[in-house]
C-alpha cells in the first residue's frame, strides 16, 4: 500500500491528470523576476538553506591540490546540477507558503520531511543520485579513454593538455555532448516533478510523467530553461562558488513559480502536510515513518 501511494499519490478513483499550459520566454522571465522577489523577502532563509554548497564548492577545489582529482572538479561540479532539484526543496516551500500568503521562517523549509508526498519525493530524490552517479562515473572514463589513468603533473599541465591538444578537444567535445544528454534526462523527469509533489500528493509516477509532458509540450523554453540554469550556475562558480549563496536561492524560488506557470493541478489532491506527531517514536521506525 504504501508503495502504490509511492507511485500514485492519494488518488481514489478516476482523477484528471494535471494540466501542461504551454511556456513562453515571458512566463520565463516573470519567473525569475518572482524567485528574486522571494528571495530579497527571505533573505536570511535562503542563505542558511544554501551556504553549505559554496562550502562544499571549496572543499572540493581544496581537494584538487593533490593533482589526481583535477579531472573530477568539473564532472562534480557540472553533476551538482542533476541533483539541484532535490536540493531546492527548502526553497520551493517557502515559496510555496509565501505565494498562499503564510507567514514564513527559516524551520519551515524543513516541513517537507512532513509531506504526504515525501516517499515519492524521496524516491525521485535517489533517482536524481543514480543519475549524478552514473554522470560522474561516465566523466571519469571519457578522461581515462583520451588521458589515461595517469594523474596530471600539476594544474597548469593538465589545463595545457586539455586546451592545446586534439585529445584535450576530443575530451571537452565529447564530455559536453554526453553530459548535455544526461543534463536533458534530469530536466525531463524533475523540472516540475518537486514542486507539483509538495502542492499536490499525485505519486512520483504522475510527477515524472508530467514534467515528462511539460518539456514535450514546450521544447525550446525548456531548453532556454535549462541553459539558463547552467549559466547562471556557472556564473555563481566564478570565482570559488561564492555567488551560489545568490544564484541558487534565486533559482530554487524561481522553479516553483515556474511551476505554477506550467502545470495546472487543480483536479489532483491537495498534499496537506501531516500535524508535528506528539508521541515519542523510536529510532528503529527510521525510515520507515517517513512512509507512513
């Protein structure tokens, strides 16, 4: 049972799938225009939610002194954007209580973890994981088969190899068209799929399958979409992640309006979000009370 709610959500009986409106540039730029009004609102919020990826940004820059993980840098840091949906959770709540008109602090990004929804949004959680995984470990042998298995002698020989050299070309040709693909397949199954999980409990399959419908239906703004998205991750990056703290909040709020644009999921239920339970739970129910 619970893995049918899972797949399905709470729908009992014949329901109307969600509705796919179809995307312009403007509905793309008013987007964007409402996750930075969120996020000048919410300031403090969206900083405490996200100083841990530019922390992380420095840590793996940090780790690259060693030499042998320079090729690792960019598939990482290229990877973090499969994943960036997921991460954004936080953001699309308090987006989500900002736009119904709630008063908003910091610990409600956190009462996600009590949506009905948060099986399904756990398992598109994992997929999104594998993916990164699966990126991250075809990056490394697309290095292997032009480079070898040999660590580069320091940073400037590796970067005179990758720019001056027709294996250095090949590597970036090639990795960027394989990671285009993978990029493609993320945003497919997540570019509305988080968001409609929180405002309405329809199961990851119908999530999947809408965002699936949503991309189809609109394939050059979400294309515009997504190379937006990467620039403005690329643009936060330079220099050492510190414009993430700005770029990601901004892109988090921004997906949920996004949204609200795309997907008209009135006919679906509503995911209520579950009362903090009163009685002691043991450690031994974890995870399974998340499913619950």
């Amino acid at each position: 049972m619970a893995y049918s709610h899972i797949l399905v959500g709470a729908q009992i009986g014949p329901v109307a799938d969600p509705i796919v409106r179809n995307v312009t540039l403007a509905d793309i730029k008013d987007a964007l225009r409402l996750g930075y009004q969120d996020f000048t609102a919410m300031p403090s919020h969206a900083v405490f939610l996200c100083i841990v990826y530019p922390v992380i940004g420095i840590l793996l820059a940090g780790l690259t002194l060693g030499y042998a993980l320079v090729p690792w840098l960019f598939p990482l840091a290229a990877g973090f954007a499969l994943i960036g949906p997921f991460a954004a959770l936080g953001l699309y709540e308090l987006s989500r209580r900002r736009e119904a008109g709630l008063e908003v602090t910091a610990t409600d990004a956190f009462k996600v973890l009590r949506s009905p929804s948060i099986g399904a949004i756990l398992a598109l959680g994992v997929l999104l994981t594998v993916l990164f995984l699966v990126w991250v470990a075809t990056a490394h042998a697309i290095y292997v088969a032009y480079f070898g298995y040999a660590a580069p002698a320091s940073i400037g020989a590796f970067a005179r190899e990758l720019f001056t050299t027709s294996a250095g070309w090949k590597l970036i040709i090639v990795g960027n068209v394989v990671g285009f693909l993978f990029a493609l397949v993320a945003l497919a199954i997540s570019v509305v799929s988080f968001p409609l999980l929180l405002d309405r409990d329809v199961g990851a399959a119908v999530a999947m399958l809408t965002s699936l419908r949503t991309v189809i239906a609109n394939p050059m703004t979400m294309t515009l979409w997504g190379l937006i998205v990467a620039g403005l991750l690329l643009a936060g990056s330079i220099p050492m992640f510190l414009g993430l703290p700005v770029v990601l909040p901004v892109l988090g709020h921004a997906t949920w309006h996004l949204y609200r644009k795309a997907v008209v999921a009135d006919g679906s239920p509503r995911a209520d979000f579950k009362p903090p339970s009163t009685h002691h739970r043991s450690a031994a129910d974890f995870p399974v009370s998340l499913f619950s």
